[in-house]
C-alpha cells in the first residue's frame, strides 16, 4: 500500500494559482453565500496542497462567483475561481490515482478513453463474431435464456465480476489517498447523513450553498436549474440501470429464471425507464457543457468531460437498442455491441470522470464533518 502524505504531493501551477486565489478571496469573501467552497475556505488561513485539492473537489463548476466577482479577468488580479478550480480537480484525479502509474491517463482522457473504448468495442465484437456459429450469431433467439445461446452466463457474468472487483479496490485506494492527503476528519454519523443528503439532492445546484437559489447561471447570466435536473436524470437513471441488473442477478439465482426476462418484468421496466432517463440526463448535460460561458470554462477537462457523457449515452442507448431487437436476428450483434462497450466503460471507470463522484462525495463529507467538529 501506498503511504500518501501531504509532502508526497508535489506542488503544481494549478495549486500555485488556486492558492493565490484562495488568499484574494479569503480576504474578499463577497461570494461567501454562493456555496460551500467559500465557507470551507473561511475556516483556513493557508492553503497547501491538500487544502486545494479539497477546495478543488468541493465546488462543483456553477460559475456563479465568476459572474459576481470584481475581479475577474480583465482586471489585474485575474481571479477566475471555476476555471482554476476545475484544473486543480484535473490535477487531483491523477494525484489520488491507483494505481499510481495509471495517473499520466488523466492528460488527454478523452483522446485516450476514445482509443481504449474503440479497441475493446472492436475485440469484443470481433471475438464474438469468430467464435460464435453464424448462424447462431445471426440466428433468432426467444424466450428464456436466449442470450446465453451468444454467450455463456458464466462468461457473461464472471467478466464483470472480475471488472468490478478491480473497479472497487481502484476506488477505495483512491478515496484512502484523498482523504489521507487533505487531512479530513470523520465527523461521525450525522456528517454521514449530511453529505448524503447533499448528495442525492444535489443542493449545491440549486443555486447557493443552501440549495434555495434559482440555479447555475448560464452564459447570458441568468439562473437555471437545467444544470441540476440533468444530473439528476443521470444519477438516478445510472442507478435504475443498477438496479435493474441487481433485480436480474436476483431473478437468476433465487428465482431460476433465465435473460431475457418479458417487458413488464421488474428487470426490465427498471432497465427501460433508467435507460431512458440516463439518455435524457446525458444529452443534457452535453447541451449544458456546450452552452456553458467559455470564460470559465477548462479546455483541459473539456475532452474528458465529453468522452465521458458520450460513454455513459451510448451504453445506456446500445441498451435500450438491445431491448428493441432482441428478438430479430441483430439480437447477437447489439448484444455484443452493448457488452462491449459496459465491460469497457466499467474498466475504464476508476480513469474517467466517474471520478468525480467519488471525490465529491468525500469533499461533502469532509465539509460536513468540519461544520459539525467546529461548532
Ligand atoms: S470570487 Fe471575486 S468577488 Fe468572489 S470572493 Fe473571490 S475575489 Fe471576492
Ligand atoms: S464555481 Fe460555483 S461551486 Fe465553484 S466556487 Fe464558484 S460559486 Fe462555488
């Protein structure tokens, strides 16, 4: 294991640049209603490197204090608050990698999560198409275990097992480097229900860090909660995606019931209705990135930002795709489209913006434990 300390982290621009920041806000504190970056950091007096990595992983890129700040570019001080912040959170995600070589894939990610998912689409569907009989492959499949007539459950099952069991570790060992590296503290139970809370209703979207706003503000500067219902779309359509495949696991094993299972099956509806809603979320959310004002934006997590929207639409769409002509002879091919592309989005999970999450939810915590162990 590694022993992540402070000094292990070394100094970088953004962190040079965060912290300059910090200190002109830190004296201003004009903007300490807008969320919970500026109470967190009212609590500090210095700022090192973990200090920015939380603050960084703290604010989720409203804009907000841009549109606010009188100080921001064209004047001297350049204060650009989200846009530096979002080049530290970059900075962090390779920081608290694991392991540790696998932290140079979060430069140029989206070129490489492109590359990465392009081959493994392209394996998985090329060893089905030459290993399957073609008329298996290209034959019509109904009723119970029809899938497993392209591929094995063991093998459909046991591949994401394995995927999953190594996704886990990555992000438990990331989360221990975090929290190791910022110095947060446990602030026991109901800091656990706070950040919770936070966190499934996405308050901090709403538009002050009391969640009671009209939103993000967009480009022309007008307040909107387009921003917070996307995600939310995505959230709970990737969960509802989870659970239908938890629903499913149970069917098998309990049950003694085969995939695929009738249409208004709770597998099914589960899949479906997720499916839809994390299509919606994730268009969404490219339309928001898109139309967000290009003075804070970050070209450096642009690319990964995308690539990652883009992943999680097209296994949601392959999906739903699957469901629609599961019972024609494409069945074989959009089933080896779309576990293709879930097995390599699940590889590739602790390496993409998923990350985001986890980090997010630590900073959550983190803060929620230091409101509570302040007061
Ligand atoms: S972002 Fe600008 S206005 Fe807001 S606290 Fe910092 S310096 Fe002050
Ligand atoms: S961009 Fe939004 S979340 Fe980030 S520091 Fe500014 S106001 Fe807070």
């Amino acid at each position: 294991m590694n022993n992540i300390s402070l000094t292990s982290l070394a100094s970088t621009d953004a962190h040079e640049e965060t912290k300059r920041i910090m200190q002109i806000c830190n004296a201003c504190r004009y903007c300490e209603g807008l969320c919970a970056v500026f109470p967190a950091m009212e609590r500090r007096r210095e700022f090192d490197i973990g200090d920015t990595a939380y603050l960084a992983n703290l604010c989720h890129h409203c804009g907000a204090c841009y549109h606010a700040c009188q100080y921001a570019p064209p004047h001297e001080f350049g204060v650009n608050v989200p846009q530096t912040l979002a080049e530290r959170r970059l900075e962090t995600y390779g920081q608290f990698a694991w392991p540790p070589k696998m932290a140079n894939i979060f430069e140029k990610n989206g070129l490489i999560i492109s590359i990465f998912i392009t081959i493994f689409l392209s394996v998985a569907v090329g060893a089905m198409l030459a290993l399957i009989s073609p008329n298996l492959f290209w034959g019509v499949h109904l009723g119970e275990g029809a899938f497993y007539v392209i591929m094995p459950h063991t093998v459909m099952a046991g591949i994401p097992l394995a995927i999953t069991s190594f996704t886990l570790v990555a992000f438990v060992m990331g989360w221990r480097r975090y929290w190791k590296s910022t110095g947060a503290k446990w602030g026991g139970m109901p800091a656990l229900s706070d950040a919770l809370t936070a966190m499934a209703s996405l308050r901090h979207l709403g538009g002050n860090q009391n969640g009671a706003g009209d939103g993000c503000p967009g480009p022309d500067d007008a307040p909107s909660m387009r921003r917070r219902y996307f995600h939310h779309a995505t959230f709970y359509g990737f969960m509802m995606c989870f659970a239908s495949t938890s629903v499913g696991t149970l069917y098998h094993y309990l049950l003694g019931r085969e995939a695929p299972y009738g249409y208004f099956e709770l597998p099914v509806v589960l899949g479906t209705v997720g499916g839809i809603i994390l299509c919606i979320g994730t268009a969404g959310l490219w339309h928001e990135k898109r139309r967000m004002d290009k003075g804070i934006k970050s070209l450096a997590t642009l690319g990964m930002d995308y690539a990652f929207i883009w992943l999680l639409f097209w296994v949601s769409a392959t999906g739903l795709i699957l469901l629609a002509l599961r019972e024609t002879s494409f069945m074989g091919l959009t089933l080896a489209i779309h576990l293709g592309l879930v097995y390599g989005f699940f590889l590739i999970l602790p390496y993409s913006k998923f990350v985001h999450a986890i980090y997010r939810f630590a900073a959550l915590l983190a803060d929620a434990g230091e409101k509570r162990l302040s007061n």
